[in-house]
C-alpha cells in the first residue's frame, strides 16, 4: 500500500471510533428487513404512476385546499366530539379514585390512603372518557385498591359499593392525562404548573408560552410526574382554570413488562451456554459462529433491557399534556361548545362564518391590489410612454 | 468472508433465505456504513439497508455474476443512495452544506503536496472534511480508500469509466487538500 493510501485509509477507524461506534446489524434490524421482504412479496407488482409536473401536482392540492376552505367556511369548523360536562362527584357509598374501563376492572387505581372523598373517571374502551357516574348504557364496574369497588348501572345514576377486590401488587400501569384549560393569567398559569412538577418531584418536558397580537396567551406543558402524585397532580391541574377538554387513560403493561423481564433472564441464560461451548470450541469455525451467535445474543439481550428501561420510566412516570389559554383582554371567550345546538343555531353560525369568510377574502383582494398598484402605476406609464412614441413615429413622416 | 463471496460459487442462489443470511453478514455492516457516509442520518442508512437487501432478495435470481456480488450490492446501495438524494426533501438538507470550493486544476508535481497534508491531517478531521465533500467526490473517495475498492469495481459500482473515477479521486483529493490546509493542518 502506498503512502497516499495509507494517509485515507486512516478513515475507517476513525469512522468505527466515532460515526459508527457499536452500530451494526443488529438482529432487530434483520426482523425489520424479513418484514419488508415480506410486504414486497406480498405487495402486488405494479407500474410506477406516471410523475405529475409541478403544476399538476400543485393544481390538485390548490383545488383541494379552495375546497375545504370554502367547504369549511360554509359548513363551520368540522364537529368536534365533546365531552359533555359531568359531575365527578361519586356519592360517599364507593371508596375509590381512579379511572377504570368499560367492561374490564379498572387498572392501577390510587386511592389516598383513608380518603373517603374521590373522583371516578370511567373511560369508555372505545371512546373518550366519561367523567363521573352518568355513563350511558353500560355497565361499569370499577375496582380500587382500597377496600371497595364501585358499579355502575345501566340507568346510569346508582352507584353500588361492591366488596372488596385486592389490588393485585405488582401490576404495571402507564398513567396519561390531556387538558385544555381557560385561564385568568397565562403567565401564573404556567409558574403553577411548573411548581406542581417541581413539588411532586416531577420534571417539565417541554413548555411553551406565546403571547398573540390581540394581547391573548396560549401555553403548553408536558408533565411528567411520578405516578403516585396522579391523582393530585390532577386536582391541582383542575384547579389552576376551567376545563374544557380532558382525557384521561391507561395502559396496562403489566403483561409485556415481566414477558420483557422473562424473555431477558431466558436470552441471558442462553448467551451464558453459548459462551461455555465457545470456550470449548474446537475448530475455527465453530468459534466463529458461536461468537457471532453470542454478539447476536447480546444485542438482542441490550435492546430488550433498554424496551424494559422504557417500560419501568412510563410506568413510574405518568404523562400529562396541557394546553391553556388567556383570552384577549376586553374579549369575551368563545361560548363554551355545548352552546347554541340545534339546526337553526347551526345555520346561523355557518352564515355568519360565510360572511367572515367572505369579509376576509375581500380584505385580502385589496391588501393584494395596494401591493401590485405601484407596479400597474410604473407599467401604466412606461406603457403610455412607449404609446406616445409609437404614435409620434407613425405620424412623423406623413407629417 | 469477501473471498467466498466474490464469486457466485459459495453463495447458494437457490435458497434465498440461506443466500440473504450469508450476503447480510458478509455486507451488511458496509452498506449501513455506505449509507450513512452519503446520507448523513443513521435511520435513513438503515432504511437504505432494509432497501438495499429487500431488492438483492428479490432479484437474486437475476444475477448474472458479470461483477462480484459485492459491486452488485454497492451498486444497488449507491443507486439508492442517489435516488434518496435526488427527494426534494434531502435536497433542502443538503442546500445548507452547498460545496463552495471551485474547482481545483491540479499540476502533476503537486501531488506529493497533497500527500504530505493529508498524512498529516488528524483522522478524525479528515473524516469530518471527507463528509463535507461534495458526494460525486465523496462516493469515489470512500469506495477507493475506505472500501478498499481498486478503480475497476469503483467504476463498476458507480456506472463510471475507470478514468472519471482516476479523474475525480485526483480532484478530491485535491479539494481535501485545499479543506485541510484552510483548517490550518498544513504542515509547510
């Protein structure tokens, strides 16, 4: 090898210590590449559509943007699913405090010890979650980790206490929480969520604070809180402003967790037998593939110990979103959603959103004239200038 | 591994399932690495992996054995490293690294020159200015030295004559040079 050679070549353990330092093939990215054999076997061949010039591309999606605008501006906003206001007080007969599920015991209930106020949260399997104890047509039944569980009837209002299921130890449950909260002064708003986080030995993932044009705020915050403060995360969160929206859920991972934590004790028995025949390996080649087993092994063993790691942080940790705004000051805050129902209030508030619409477009036409009329000005003389001389040439000679 | 595989006579073409296993473990730490080296970004390069072997897996049965495997595979890799870097979305990425350098003649006598910067350079500073070179010098240069490719199975991987690939190495080269010795690693 030459000395030029030698000089680059410097780059492939400098590359190795540094751009590709323990990453390789792992086994998980094999099991990426069989499922996308598979999907490209499975997908049948078909020709390329044909490449669509810019324009034609930008023609569709123009089209399709002016008509959801207009469709939107005709129609209001799309309907959005509301949660309808519920108490959440559940009568002093259930002892719980938690959320639960329908049709399922509910997971990875907290009660304060010897409280005997609470909130329920029933969460409908598939749907938003129903706060309190007016769930409609179902039955729910609710199961503590106190001493009492809590049914619901289907006519939607008793409550019964029913006898004591034990929690079972150990289960792993994944906490998560939305709201969008109505605020009196954003930047309060904010400090208190960030001391809740701070109280609660908690930390703040992101957060963000944006004051608008009209004098508005909107804000966002992303908790994560230790699991045991949930509940009173959440009755502080409750009380920083008036919900509008919230959303609770739950996520049992009790099942994949100790399946994780069997299938690493499993892996890292079988890499320990791996090793003892590639100690005793005879043979070059048998050393060689035992090795490479073994690397396989270990990987697989770290990716399954960081998915476990993930795990135990989800479950430790509940994650809780909120979104709040401070209404322009002197500006009265939309109706709340549940307002104005009914066809005519309907049509009336999709006219008057025509109106807007239409009163913004006829903003935008002239702010669009203002802009270009210097232009139309200087073509408009240049024009007549050229016309003038144009016209001076054709009669100069007859003259 | 490179010397059973170079031709098609270890490689079993009709079992597929055993053919993948034996090119994946004998190329696929590369093609990782050919990837990232163009495409900058570890999940792209595992996307350009998956691919890459997708497609070997599928048109196994269409190779004819004119080249090595290995300057089939690099060409499939290199095909579709290209064709990432065409997306309108790589191309906005790699705007901000435009190459501002021109090109650079290169007498004969100044080789030596160059030589002497570049054994001199500190690696991992060679590394980071071989990445910022533009990637028709980038691919050459990385084949060649890091590949341990001759010219003929660059070019071939490429779809290049041996002579443009002669060519660009001489002016990347060059271009390093030119890099380096603005970073102050010129040792006159």
């Amino acid at each position: 090898m030459t000395e030029r050679k030698r000089a680059l070549t410097d780059l492939r353990p400098a590359a190795q210590e540094t751009l590709f330092a323990g990453w390789r093939v792992t086994p998980e990215l094999k099991a990426k590449l069989r499922a996308r054999i598979s999907q490209a076997e499975a997908a049948p061949t078909r020709k390329a559509p044909k490449a669509r010039k810019p324009w034609q591309r930008w023609g569709g999606a123009t089209a399709v943007a002016a008509a959801a605008v207009v469709t939107l501006a005709i129609l209001g906003q799309p309907p959005v699913v509301k949660e309808e206001a519920r108490p959440a007080e559940v009568s002093a007969a259930a002892v719980t405090d938690g959320y639960g599920r329908s049709g399922a015991p509910a997971e990875g209930l907290m009660k304060p010890p010897g409280s005997a106020e609470y909130t329920v949260t029933v969460m409908d399997e598939a749907g938003p979650p129903l706060s309190g104890v007016e769930a409609k047509g179902k039955a729910f039944q609710v199961v503590t980790t106190g001493a009492s569980a809590v049914e619901f009837d289907n006519d939607d209002t008793a409550v019964t206490a029913v006898p004591a299921v034990e929690a079972q130890p150990g289960r792993k449950i994944v906490l998560n929480a939305e709201y969008q909260l109505q605020v009196t002064d954003a930047v309060t708003a904010m400090q208190r969520l960030q001391t809740l986080a701070a109280t609660t030995a908690g930390y703040v993932v992101d957060a963000a604070l944006n004051k608008g044009h009209d004098g508005s705020w909107a804000g966002r915050l992303t908790l994560r809180l230790p699991s045991g403060q949930y509940n009173g995360a959440i009755a502080e969160i409750r009380r920083i402003g008036e919900v509008q929206q919230e959303r609770q859920w739950s996520q049992d991972v009790t099942e994949r967790y100790y399946d994780l934590e069997a299938r690493i004790r499993i892996q890292e028995e079988y890499e320990r037998k791996l090793q003892e025949l590639a100690a005793k390996a005879t043979t070059f080649d048998d050393w060689m593939k035992l090795t490479r087993q073994i690397n396989d092994t270990r990987a697989l063993i770290e990716q399954m110990q960081g998915s476990l790691k993930l795990l135990s942080n989800q479950v430790e940790y509940s994650t809780i979103n909120i979104l709040f705004t401070q209404p322009a000051p002197g500006k009265e805050p939309p109706p709340p959603p549940d307002e104005d129902k009914g066809l005519w209030a309907s049509m009336t508030r999709a006219f008057q959103r025509s109106i807007d619409w239409f009163g913004a477009l006829g903003q935008s036409l002239l702010v669009g004239a203002a802009a270009v009329a210097p232009f139309l000005v200087a073509v408009a003389v240049f024009g007549l200038i050229g016309l003038a001389l144009w016209r001076r040439r054709r009669t100069g000679p007859s003259a | 591994m490179e010397a059973t595989m170079a031709g098609t006579a270890a490689l079993d073409l009709a079992d597929r399932e055993r053919a993948l296993e034996q090119l994946v473990d004998a190329y696929g730490d590369s093609i990782l690495q050919l990837a990232y080296f163009y495409l900058k970004d570890r999940d792209l390069a595992e996307d350009i992996f998956q691919d890459v072997f997708t497609r070997v897996y599928l048109q196994l049965h269409t190779f004819r054995g004119e080249s090595s495997v290995k300057t089939w595979i690099y060409r499939i890799a290199v095909n579709l490293c290209h064709d990432r870097l065409r997306s309108w979305n790589m191309r906005r990425v790699l705007l901000l690294g435009q190459d501002f350098l021109s090109n650079i003649p290169l007498l004969p006598t100044e080789v030596d020159a160059v030589e002497q910067v570049l054994a001199n350079a500190d690696r991992q500073q060679l590394l980071q200015k071989v990445m910022e070179l533009p990637v028709e010098y980038r691919e050459v240069v990385l084949l060649y030295y890091y590949e341990e490719m001759d010219t003929r199975e660059v070019a071939e991987a490429l779809r290049l004559s041996v002579g443009t690939v002669r060519s660009r190495l001489h002016r990347a080269r060059a271009r390093l040079k030119a890099m380096l010795t603005e970073g102050g690693y010129a040792h006159d």
